[in-house]
C-alpha cells in the first residue's frame, strides 16, 4: 500500500510488502520567527512527496539539548531518540518490507546513524536519509526561512525576522557544545533569513524531493544506514 497509515485499517496493509517512510523532526526554538515544529514540518513535507512508500505519522520530538536554553523547547535526549529508533524499526519490521526515517532535525543524525546500523546488523531492512540542502545556513536562516514561506507561510512571522550568528559553524561549534546555541546567538539564529522567499524555498525543497526520491529508487544505504 501506499498513502497515510493513519488512515488505513490493518486488513489493508500487505505485510512484507511495504516501505515505511518515516518523518522524523524536533520540538525546538527556530529563532523569533519560525515555529517550533518547523523540522517536523519540512520532514513530513518530504516524506509526502516521495513515491511508493507508506506515510506513517510523524516522530515529532528529538535530540535537542543544545536548543534548550530557548522557552517551547523539548528534547528527549540522544540516548532515548536512539532507543526509540531502535524500538520502532524493530517493531515495524515485523510486517513491513522496509523502513525509511526521512530526517529534518541536525541533531538526530548521530542517535539515528547509530540506531540504524544496530537494526541492519539485525538484519531489519532500515536506512535513513536528511533533509539537507547544500551550502545550507545551519538554523533558522534565509534556507528554512525560505523553505517555510514556501511550505506553510502563515506560520511565518518576518517582522520578527532577524540575523543570528553568522560566523561558520566549524568556528562557533565548541562553544556550541559547550553551553548551546544560547551561548553564540541571543535570538536562536544560526545564519540570516533576510532575502528569504517563497521562491527560493519552492526550488529547494524541489531539490530535496529530486535527491531523496533518487536515493530511495537507489537504496543504498551505507555503513551506518544512510542512504546514498
């Protein structure tokens, strides 16, 4: 089957043959002018438009420790989002074909890297991939500014719009890992959404959906389950 999960009725599900895709996204500060959903958001967007896979409803908390020193923030911490990965590929598989997590949160990469190689060693047909545009700002700058004017923009308040740090992030990450984004960006910026729009956000996230329906065609996931 293909379509939400949600809305299908277990008869309807063909076990064996099914692709999972799941969104996997983050409850967390996107600076004065973006929601705190926004990962889900664009994780879920992506997954929709992949084809031949079967939506299930959306993993919408994460690893977000470093955005918590932000109000509305919740995290679940690395070792739980791995352990829930973990809990969910194994519980899905017993019926699915495969599982696909289709990231949009940064912070989720490391607990799913790992969650994914222990359910492929187990020999569950898991892999993952990011949304990830190239040559990206990292947080809530001109390139998820742009993708949310195009996704949902009546959640998007520009008159609050305001640049952040934008020093390379090689350069502010160990004083990020030290006290967290609040330690180099007052607003929760990482990077400048001035010049976003709807345009540009359309063109990415055409972008997006080209490579991540490439690689699901392909599934070729590599060492730690990412797919190439």
């Amino acid at each position: 089957m293909t379509g939400e999960l949600a809305n299908a009725y277990w008869p309807d599900v063909e076990s064996g043959s099914v692709t999972v895709a799941v969104p996997v996204g983050a409850f967390e500060q996107h600076g004065p002018h973006l929601p705190l959903d926004t990962d889900t958001r664009i994780a879920v967007a992506v997954t929709e438009a992949l084809p031949g896979v079967a939506l299930a409803p959306p993993i919408a908390y994460g690893a977000s420790g470093e955005h918590e020193g932000f109000p509305g923030t919740v995290s679940i911490g690395a070792d739980v989002a791995k352990a829930m990965f973990v809990e969910y590929g194994r519980s899905a598989c017993r019926w699915a074909h495969r599982v696909l997590f289709v990231n949009g949160h940064g912070g989720n990469a490391y607990p799913l890297a790992e969650a994914v190689a222990l359910l492929r060693y187990e020999g569950r047909d898991v892999a993952w991939l990011p949304c990830a545009v190239p040559g990206a700002d990292a947080h809530a700058g001109i390139t998820e500014t742009s993708l949310m004017l195009h996704l949902a923009p009546d959640t998007v308040d520009m008159s609050r719009a305001a640049a952040g740090a934008t020093e390379p992030l090689r350069t502010l990450m160990p004083r990020l890992r030290e006290a967290g984004i609040v330690s180099v960006s007052a607003n929760g910026v990482l990077g400048d959404p001035a010049g976003s729009t709807a345009e540009l956000g359309a063109d990415l996230f055409a972008n997006l959906v080209a490579r991540a329906t490439a690689q699901v065609a392909r599934w070729q996931p590599g060492t730690e389950g990412r797919l190439r």
